[in-house]
C-alpha cells in the first residue's frame, strides 16, 4: 500500500517542469510594458492628449494576473519591475517607437499627431490615451 504513493511521487518528481523563461523575454507583458511607456511619453509631452489612467491601472493589474497564470511569482514579477536595466530596455524601445513614427524633441505636436493616429488605430498604445 505505501509503494504505491511513493512511486506516484517518483514519477512526479521525474517529470521535467518547463522551465519559464525570464520575464525580460515574455513578449506579452514586454509589449504592454513598452505600450503603456509610449503612452506615457505622448500623454506628459503633448498637451491636448490624456492618460487614461483608471484604465491604465485596471490594464497593470491584469498584465499581473496574467504573468501569475503563466506560473511567474510575485518576486519574480516585483523583480522585474524594479529592475533598472530591464525598465531602461523599456525606455529605449519605447523611444524608438516614437522616434520612428516622427517624434521629435521639443516639439509637442509631433507626439501629439503620434497619439491621435494610436487612438484612431484604436492600438494598445491608444486604449491608454485620451483626447481632451
């Protein structure tokens, strides 16, 4: 009777776990991540467009949700979040994104045509955004 158990938990130990890769590398919440950064950017730069900010937080705690699902934990995540060469990673993809698409320096409109084509598009980026 007592073998039977513990060749069940043998052969549960055998069993290979897939092995998650680094949240760095999860394009999912990497994309939301450097959307929610665009948005961010276009909102504090141009003057006629707002964050949606109660969304915005409603839309974090979901990307949370989801990274918990895929087995990550909560010091995983925190780690993550609070890692400065991972946020700076963000940042710089988040910066091409609108330098591409014509952001310039200095010039608010630029980032303000940027947002309202996100928000036209109804894109990631524009469901953070609001035009006032």
């Amino acid at each position: 009777m007592k073998l039977l158990p513990l060749a069940l938990a043998g052969a549960l130990l055998a069993t290979p776990v897939a092995a998650l890769e680094p949240l760095s590398k999860e394009k999912y919440i990497n994309d939301r991540l450097i959307a929610a950064r665009i948005a961010d950017r276009i909102r504090r730069t141009c003057p006629t467009i707002d964050g949606r900010i109660l969304y915005a937080y409603g839309e974090a705690r979901k990307l949370q949700g989801y990274a918990r699902k895929q087995g990550y934990s909560k010091a995983q995540i925190d780690a993550f979040l609070d890692s400065k060469p991972d946020k700076k990673r963000i940042y710089a993809v988040a910066e091409d994104y609108l330098t591409r698409r014509g952001a310039k320096s200095g010039d608010a409109q630029s980032f303000c045509a940027i947002g309202r084509q996100e928000i036209a598009n109804k894109s990631i980026i524009g469901s953070l955004l609001v035009a006032k």
